[in-house]
C-alpha cells in the first residue's frame, strides 16, 4: 500500500527520510541512537511499504524549511515534552520523560550506576534474588560492590550463590528485569529525587562571606534550632579541614594555589595551622610560616575569600574521588 504524506506520522517520515538517505547515511544516524529508538524506527521502516517520490520530496522540503524557519533554539524538558506529545501516546511521552529526567546514563545500566548505592539496595533488597543477581552482573563491579555491602547479609549471600550459578542470561529475561526497573524504578525515582532543603542551605551559607554566613546560622537557630543545627553539621567550611587525614590534607597542598594558602592561613586557628605545618617538610613549612608574617595586617574580607577558595577545592577534589571529606575520625585503623 503506498504512502501519502499526510498518512505519515512522525516516526514514520523519519523512517521514510532515513531509507531516503541511503544504507550509508541511514548507518550513521543510527550509531548515534539509542537501541530503543533503533527498534522502533526499525520497526516502522519495515511497515512502511511504498512510499512515492513526491511524497519524499515533500518530506525533505518540509525538514529543510523547518530547519531554515528556526533562527534560535531552547532545549528544556518542557519543549522536548511538547514534540514527543505529537508522535506517542501519554504513556510512552511519560515513560521517556521519567527516564530522561532520572540518572544520567545511555543505557539502563549505565544510569543504576550512577545512582547512588543507598538508594538502589533500598530498592533491590525487596527484589528476587535472582532478580538482583541479574542486575549486580549488569553494573560496574565497584559499585555493585558498595550495593551488596548494604544489603541484609542473608539476602545478599543468596545474590551471591544465585551469581556464581548464573550462566549467560536470556535476553528475554534481560529484556524484563530492564522494563522492570524502567516502569518501577526508574520513573518512581525521578519523580521524587528533589534535593533535601538543608543539603541546599548548607551549601548557600558555604558560600556566604563570613559574616554574613554567622548572621544567617544565628537567626536561624532563633527560628528552628533543629533545623540548624541539621544545616551545620551539612556545611564543611574552613575549620573542618581537620577532619581531613594527612594523605588528604597532602593531596590538598598539592592542589591548593601557593598564593592562596597562607592568606587562608592567616585568619586560621593554631589547630588548622599545626595541620598544614606537619604535613610539611620542616623547610617548606618554614617557608609558609615566613610567607604568613610576610603578608601583615589583611583584611577580613581577603582571608575568607581564600579560605573559601581552599575548601571548595577540596569538595571538588572529594568530588573526583582523590580525597574524602570527614575521613580519619572514625574511620578503624590497622596497625
């Protein structure tokens, strides 16, 4: 039966257009697509049946005179919404969204990797076994390892049996556990992943001057002394520095901008100072001592600034994984 363009829908002329481009063209764009969205062009390109020249040609003006309509683009959620609205049902645009908006990651794998393993044991524990098994082979072995360390020991030793007994998995079986996790999971998390208030606040005062940080902590405890006291145990500021081991505070020497370290440590506690001054050799930390007598009267304004520029360094290094912040204190020593 063949086509008219006004027949056509949306997945139907890219099918269309992309069988027009040629085997070569048409193998290019669908390297960079993701399999779902392979399959079902796929699948509407073998559905497609006869198609005339004209109708083609229409296709390519309509794409060409699209393109040459747009003088700028915005990509939100909300627009990418709107166009999928037009070629899928409710339920598929909703799927997609949900999916969209969770973890980031190209394949359903990739985004359980980068969701935090706290969240994902909490969800599995109540699973099948086999069910986890499947999913723990799927995920990078570091955090598969961080996921199976909190899961209730009796429950995770059969996850481990159920492993070492699982031969290649059926793609039919595969197929399910990823729906599974897509409809279940996936949607149910992206819908409620909304950052904690006082993870917010704790990062917004971090960033206050001084002064202004004191303010806003005081008149907060006025207001509700829970809630800060929560807010100050979230904040790392300059203070809670030593609460880095001395492999850290190294790894932070080394990072840190000469210039800016003994102006943060000018303003700093006998504490804070012994810390960087023992992670020294004895001449360097000489030489920081005379570049903190050097520098003379500051003002409270520059001292802050650089102590700001420390700390955030060091989240951005915790961040990377190089250093972790609040390790030593009651981390178990081996001697």
């Amino acid at each position: 039966m063949a086509q008219d363009g006004g027949s056509l829908s949306g997945v139907k002329k890219a099918a269309a257009l992309m069988l027009a481009l040629g085997e070569e063209q048409c193998a290019r764009l669908f390297a960079l697509m993701h399999e779902d969205e392979i399959k079902e062009i796929s699948a509407a390109m073998a559905k497609l049946g006869s198609v005339p020249a004209e109708v083609i040609e229409g296709l390519c003006g309509e794409f060409s005179d699209s393109l040459g309509a747009v003088s700028g683009l915005v990509g939100s959620y909300d627009s990418t919404e709107r166009l999928l609205q037009k070629t899928l049902s409710r339920e598929r645009v909703t799927q997609i969204m949900d999916e969209i908006r969770g973890p980031a990651g190209r394949t359903m794998w990739d985004k359980l990797g980068n969701v935090n393993e706290n969240v994902l044991a909490s969800y599995l524990k109540n699973e099948y076994p086999q069910t986890v098994a499947v999913v723990l082979s799927k995920i990078r072995a570091d955090h598969a390892a961080r996921v199976l360390a909190i899961l209730p020991e009796p429950f995770a030793m059969e996850v481990v049996m159920r492993m070492l007994r699982m031969e290649t998995v059926q793609k039919e079986v595969l197929d399910g556990v990823e729906r599974t996790l897509r409809a279940e999971f996936m949607s149910n998390l992206a819908r409620n992943t909304r950052r904690d208030a006082h993870e917010l606040l704790a990062e917004i005062f971090n960033n206050l001057d001084r002064a202004n940080e004191t303010r806003f902590v005081a008149a907060l405890e006025e207001r509700n002394r829970e809630s800060a006291e929560r807010v100050k145990s979230l904040m790392f500021t300059f203070d809670d520095l030593q609460r880095l081991s001395p492999a850290a505070i190294q790894t932070l020497l080394r990072a840190v901008e000469k210039d800016k370290l003994p102006l943060a440590l000018k303003g700093a506690s006998e504490k804070i100072r012994d810390l960087f001054f023992k992670n020294l050799s004895e001449r360097a930390a000489k030489m920081l001592r005379d570049d903190i007598e050097a520098l003379g009267p500051v003002k409270l304004r520059q001292v802050d600034e650089a102590q700001g520029s420390v700390v955030a360094l060091a989240k951005d290094l915790a961040a990377q994984g190089q250093i972790e912040i609040g390790e030593g204190k009651d981390e178990e020593l081996v001697y």
